[in-house]
C-alpha cells in the first residue's frame, strides 16, 4: 500500500517553485522542505498538483539527487511511491537499470534481483527497432510492454533525465511506468494497440513511416509532391509538470484532432516517441509552397485549446521537408523536418522553418557550428575589420565598411559567408547584428575622438534583421550608446532582402531616414528589383555586386550591366558604390563611367581597426592622373606585327598625339581600361580572331572611342557589317599613304573628343 507523503512525518510542501537555499537555484519541479528548514532534495513527478498545494505521492530520490541529511527518506519516498520507478543508467545504450521500487515488482510480477543490471530497452521491448526512445531527453511513451510475468500489456514511459549534482549533463534518468490497457477499450485493443498511441490515438510513428514509403512510391508515378512537417509543441514539459495528467493527455488528444483535421485523413498523423507530431501532405500542385502548408498546420493550432474550466494556447516548432525537392526518402524527408524544427525550437519555437541546405548532410556538424554560435558573442569571438570606401572624385577615402569576422576557438577562423547565412536560418543573426552595430559605432567615435574628420561608416544588415521594428531600436541605442550622429552611418541593405518583402522593408526604411541614417542597396544586380519599387526606395546608394565588376574588361555583357546599373541609379538620383576593384582596369572604367565611389583589394583589403585609422589619416590611396592636356588626345594601335606598330607610332608620334601599342587584343583592353584613349586602330587579321569583332567589344566597354581599321586583307562582309553597325568608323588598307592615314587620324580625333566634350 502506497503511504500518503503529507505533513504526518515532519515535512510539507514548501513551494512548487522555490529558491534552493545552498544552490540558489530554482528547482525545476516541486520541492519538499522539512519544517526546521533543513531540505531535501527531492522532486515529485506528475503526482504533485500544485492547484490544490497538495503532494499525492513522491516520485524519486536515492542516489540520483542530491545527498543531504534527507537522503534516508528520499530513497524511502522512492520505494513507497504508487508509481512504478526505476532509475536507469544512461552510461550504456542499453540504458542499464540500477535500481526499482516496489510498485514496479509488483507491475510486472518481477523480482528486483530479476531487473535490476538488466537492459531497461530490452525489457520494455524496443529493442527490436520498431520504436526507440531516447532516455537521455524528457520524453513520453505509450509502448506495448512485453516484460514480466503477465500478458504484454499497454503502458506509458515517462522519461525525466536526472541532471547530476552540479546541474550538469545527466548520468540517471528516472522512468515511471504506467498500466494504461484499462484506459483502451477492451475490444478494440488486439489490433488498434498494436498500431496507435493510446493517448492521442494517432498512428505509431512506424505505421507512419510505412505509409509514407508507399505515398513515395505513388508521388513518383503522379508527378505529385509529398510534404513532410514535423512539429514540436513549445514548452509542452512544462503543461505536463504543471498541469496533471489529464490536462496533458487531453491537450495532446486536441492537438492529435486538429492536426488530422489539417491532413484529412488519419493515416498521415503520428505522434513520435519523443512526444513531437509528424503530419504528411500529399499534394499534385508543383507551385505548392512547403512553407505555407508548414503555416497552415501552425495556424490550425492558434485557436485557444479550452480543458475544462480553463483555456490553454500553444505554439509550435514547425520543420518542413520536401519529397522530391529536399529528399529523395522517407528518413531523409523525416530526418529533415525533425532538424528544421529543432533549428526553430533553439531560437525560441512558435515559427516555421523549411529545411535548406545550410542545415544539411551531417546534421551533427550543423549542431556544433550552432553549439559555438550561441553564446559565441557573449564570449567575445566576433571581430570587426573595415575595408576603405573611396571617392573616385576626391581619389581618397572618405569611408569604410564593417565586416564581421568570427575567431571560434574551437572552430577556428571564419569568414561571414561559413557563418552568416546558418546564423541567419537559425534566428541567430539579430544578436550578431546588434554586436555589429553597437561595436561599429563604437569603433567610429574612438576614430572621432582621436581627431579624425568627416567619414561614412557602412554596416551590413541581414535580411532577418529587416523584421519589425527591432532594427530601429538596435540603430537608436547604438547610436545614443557611442553618440555618434546618424549621418556617419549607413546601412547595407542587399536587394535580395528589400525585395522579398518591399512594403515592410520601405516602411523601416522611411523610419531609418528620419532618423537620419543613410542606406545603401548592397550587391545591386543579382536581386529582382522592380523600377516601379527603385523609385520609391528611400535608398542613398547602390552598390554594384561585385560580380559584375569583377567580369570587366573581359565580359562586354558585364561592362554593359555595370554602366547600366550606373545611369539607372543616376536616373533614379542614387549615388553608386564599385564593389570588388581588384584591377586598375576596373577602377578606370568606373571612374569613367561616372561611378561615385569604389571599394576593393586593388586600394584596400579590409583591414584592422588601427589600420584603418593609418589610412583615414592618409587618407590617398592612388594617385591623380597626371596626363592632363598636354598632348592633342591619345591613340592605341593594335598589331600582332611590332614593325607595323613601331612605323605607325613613328609617324603619328609627329602630331603630337600619346601613343600606345598592343599586340594583342588583351593587352588592348589593359590600356583602355587604364588610359583615356580617344582612338583605336585595329588590323583586322589578329591571332585571336577579326579586328572588327574587338572593335565591336570596344565599342560596347568604351563606346566614346572612335576605331578604324587598317588591313591588307578585305574581309568585305565583315567590314561592311562592322561599319554599318556603328563598331568601326573607317577601313583603310595596308600599305598606307602616310598622310592620308595623318589625317583620316586627324578627323577621327576631333569627332572622339568632340563626343568626349559633349558627354
Ligand atoms: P558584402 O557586404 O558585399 O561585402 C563585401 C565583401 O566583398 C567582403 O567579403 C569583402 O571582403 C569582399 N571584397 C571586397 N573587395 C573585394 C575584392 O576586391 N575582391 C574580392 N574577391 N572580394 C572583395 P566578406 O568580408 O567575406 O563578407 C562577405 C559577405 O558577408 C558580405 O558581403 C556581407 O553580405 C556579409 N557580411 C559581412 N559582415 C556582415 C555583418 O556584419 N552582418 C551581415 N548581416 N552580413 C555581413
Ligand atoms: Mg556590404
Ligand atoms: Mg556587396
């Protein structure tokens, strides 16, 4: 007979939640205090209700909690409790029993010589794979219990991991052991046992996994996609400690209704052994958006749950995965799902994440990268460094940009793109992004405060930072904390980020600009702006991704994109930001091109705090150009043979032009990207290929220029085409008359810089 744990043998219920006076620590569940203060460490299970201040009876104690001058009774609480109990040993992953109380001998009609050392999953009888529960993490089971002397009988584990005295990783976990058959109806119990959970009465989540397989198999044949969303009630623990019993099973009965009331049809619902929910949709619209059904199931769970006198909410952690898209298997697709909801759960549950290849492959690695991640800033691994930002006007820096950098002492160093975007689909980049702010703000009034002048100082954003109105608090307290005028401050915004939700980003925005912070659309190209939305965006800059700028000389395309991007900007009455210069043919032809500012390995890396306080003292980082006006405009002769080159250079160099020679038609494209060149003269037979064709690709990278041909070999068609489409203005053939050529050059000089002075 279980005896009654009251007031009768000196002790009584202190508080559900009370301050452990040694520890000073809350302890999780409920406590028992003696009267003279002297404590037990000792915690009741679901037995204790604390509506009613009232302990029923006590769940565990022994040796795995705390020893202290209450031991004695802690072990006998133990072995008088109604619950059946064991303590298992979590050092095995036979999960080992070390030690079993009477209601449990008495359960299974064993002796405790008889179980204790035995392995507690082959007792239970999960050892042969149909389910396996995890005894390391609290978790609730209903199994068909095979052990003993009886007939194999419906029950419920309850799992609670013992945390060991020092709040560390868990060595023990309690299981408590309930007869639930009687709660089954008899008749129904040979076949529905053996394929549902009794307490919400969904599908064992083996039966599941074999439904999904055949829903494959169909999905194959009907082109069809199968959807796979795996949820995790936020904070179910707690409704379980808290509440009784009862309100949790019915609770998980309500949520077990609604979520088939989703799917439509019972055999896709299941509730695993860890106590989450896995639905499966099967669906033949290939436009379907896993991420709307994964919200459609979290929506159906926001009406309030009402359990008797009282009502309860819930959220949850929703994963989604997708066959065929994520996963070509059902473990796959499960697996998926399960670590997209665990990705939400970690940053605080009631969300929806799809899984992405950033939570991929070896989901372990992920863990640890997001283990060192959290807390990664409280521990101060998250650096700065700054790359210069010039004026192409002023040839100086007149900003820089702040880039974050992680120095992990497990992981090492790593750059923002190893990190970044797992911070970003973990929730975890708004905490980074706020160290970034307040740290670049910072940074820039140390700069300030050690006399250096005016400077703009870009910040990046990501696009979870764009989020409601958080983002204007971070702005406002780092720049009240480090007071620094907004206007030293510009944040980067990618087009990507702006775009995918325009109405809310323009709306922070706006509130950003008011403030008096300046914006710049960063790596502007790649995204998928609308002119209709440019127009309205209360941006100050964009900056050219640097793909584009990278693909200059070489890719016409590319040069056309970035001049593009350039008057489009104007136009709209942005300024433009070069990214990537690593080239002074880039930077020449940005500058030409009317490009405001640059930004690149070519001036700068990014660099140290320090240093970049050494160059905003110094702040010239190239030259002007000093080959003014002394000269009647500049021409570049292209031929594979040097004597032909060395004699028109001979000859031209008389009308005082600046001359330069390439024999190749990459060397071309060096000099004009380096030099103001105002005429080109090809041959037009070149190793490479048709003078005409470069003169073509010239014409589109350097459309001020004007290009002749001179050749001793008339491919007709192709001149004629080349004329006709504007790439060359004169063909003139070898040998030469030399003043004929002298003054075909002279006309061709006057029309390229008449079109340079009209520009
Ligand atoms: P971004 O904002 O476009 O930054 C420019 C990136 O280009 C930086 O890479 C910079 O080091 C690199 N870069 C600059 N000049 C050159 C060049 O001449 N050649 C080449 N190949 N690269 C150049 P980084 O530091 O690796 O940053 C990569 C991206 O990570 C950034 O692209 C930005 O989107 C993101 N990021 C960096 N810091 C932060 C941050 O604090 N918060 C957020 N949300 N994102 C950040
Ligand atoms: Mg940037
Ligand atoms: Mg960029």
């Amino acid at each position: 007979m279980p005896v009654p744990f009251t007031e009768s043998r000196g002790w009584a219920l202190w508080d559900a939640r009370v301050l452990h006076p040694r520890t000073e620590q809350y302890l999780q569940s409920c406590y028992l205090a003696s009267r003279d203060s002297k404590w037990a460490a000792m915690k009741s299970t679901s037995a204790f209700r604390p509506r009613r201040r009232q302990v029923v009876h006590v769940g565990y104690g022994g040796d795995v909690v705390k020893r202290t001058n209450a031991a004695g009774l802690v072990l006998r609480s133990f072995e008088v409790s109604v619950h059946p109990n064991m303590i298992v040993a979590l050092t095995s992953p036979e999960y080992p029993i070390v030690r079993v109380n009477t209601a449990l001998e008495t359960l299974l009609g064993l002796d405790r010589e008889e179980l204790v050392g035995r392995s507690c999953r082959e007792l239970l009888g999960w050892a042969d794979g149909a389910v396996d529960i995890d005894l390391h993490t609290s978790s609730d089971a209903v199994l068909t219990c095979r052990a003993g002397r009886r007939e194999p009988f419906l029950c419920r584990l309850v799992v609670r991991p013992v945390p060991d005295t020092d709040g560390g990783r868990a060595t023990h976990s309690l299981c408590t052991l309930r007869d639930i058959s009687e709660q089954v109806p008899l008749q129904s119990a040979a076949g529905h046992l053996a394929s549902h959970d009794s307490l919400s009465g969904l599908i064992l989540s083996h039966i599941l996994e074999e439904n999904l397989a055949t829903e494959l198999v169909r999905a194959v044949h009907a082109c069809s996609r199968v959807i796979v969303c795996y949820l995790r009630i936020d904070r179910f623990d707690m409704i379980d400690e808290v509440c009784d019993f009862t309100v949790a099973a019915n609770l998980t009965r309500m949520i077990a209704e609604r979520l088939t009331q989703c799917v439509d049809d019972p055999c896709r619902v299941s509730r695993t052994a860890s106590g989450g929910f896995v639905a499966v949709f099967v669906s033949q619209d290939a436009s379907i958006d896993q991420l709307d059904v994964g919200q459609s199931i979290a929506a159906a769970l926001e009406p309030p749950f009402v359990l008797g006198s009282m009502t309860r909410r819930v959220t949850a952690s929703v994963g989604v995965s997708c066959f065929p898209d994520t996963a070509s298997g059902v473990h796959e697709l499960l697996q998926q799902a399960a670590a997209a909801a665990y990705a939400v759960k970690r940053i605080g549950g009631n969300d929806v994440h799809a899984y992405t290849s950033t939570l991929d492959g070896d989901l372990g690695r992920q863990l640890k990268l997001a283990d060192e991640l959290d807390g990664a800033v409280q521990r101060g691994e998250m650096e700065l460094v700054y790359q210069p930002v010039l004026s192409t006007a002023k040839r100086e820096v007149v900003g820089m940009e702040a880039l974050v950098r992680w120095r992990s002492p497990k992981l090492g160093f790593l750059m923002p793109d190893q990190f970044i975007p797992f911070a970003e689909s973990l929730g975890m980049i708004e905490e980074i992004g706020r160290w970034v702010l307040q740290e670049a703000c910072a940074q820039a009034r140390r700069w300030l405060d050690l006399g250096v002048g005016d400077f703009t100082l870009s910040v990046n954003v990501s696009r979870a930072q764009m989020r409601g109105r958080q983002l204007l608090e971070d702005v406002r307290r780092a720049l009240d904390a480090s007071r620094l005028q907004a206007s030293f401050l510009d944040l980067e915004l990618t087009e990507t980020a702006i775009m995918t939700n325009v109405e809310e980003a323009t709306w922070t925005m706006r509130e950003l600009r008011k403030m008096g912070v300046k914006l710049s659309m960063d790596d502007f190209g790649i995204g998928q702006s609308s002119l209709g939305h440019l127009q309205r965006l209360p941006v100050n800059r964009m900056k050219i991704d640097r793909s584009f700028v990278a693909a200059v000389p070489d890719d016409v395309n590319a040069a056309r994109i970035c001049r593009a991007i350039i008057g489009l900007a104007h136009e709209f009455g942005f300024s433009v930001v070069g990214e990537g210069v690593e080239k002074a043919v880039q930077l020449a032809f940005l500058e030409r091109n009317g490009c405001e500012f640059v930004q690149g390995y070519l001036l700068s890396k990014p660099v140290s705090a320090d240093a970049m306080l050494a160059i905003l003292r110094e702040p010239v980082l190239y030259p002007r150009e000093t080959n003014g006006k002394s000269h009647n405009g500049a021409v570049l002769l292209v031929d594979d043979e040097q004597n032909v080159l060395r004699a028109l250079a001979r000859l031209l160099r008389r009308d005082g032009y600046r001359i330069f020679t390439a024999s190749t038609f990459h060397d071309a494209f060096e000099i004009l990207g380096t030099e103001n060149v105002h005429v080109v003269m090809s041959d037009h037979r070149m190793p490479e290929g048709k003078g005409t064709e470069f003169l073509s690709r010239v014409k589109a990278t350097h459309p001020h220029t004007i290009r002749l041909i001179l050749s001793g070999y008339a491919d007709l068609g192709a001149v004629t085409e080349a004329i006709n489409g504007g790439a060359v203005y004169r063909f003139l053939t070898k040998p030469w008359n030399d003043d004929d050529l002298r003054e075909t050059l002279r006309e061709a000089m006057r029309m390229a810089q008449a079109a340079v002075s009209e520009a």
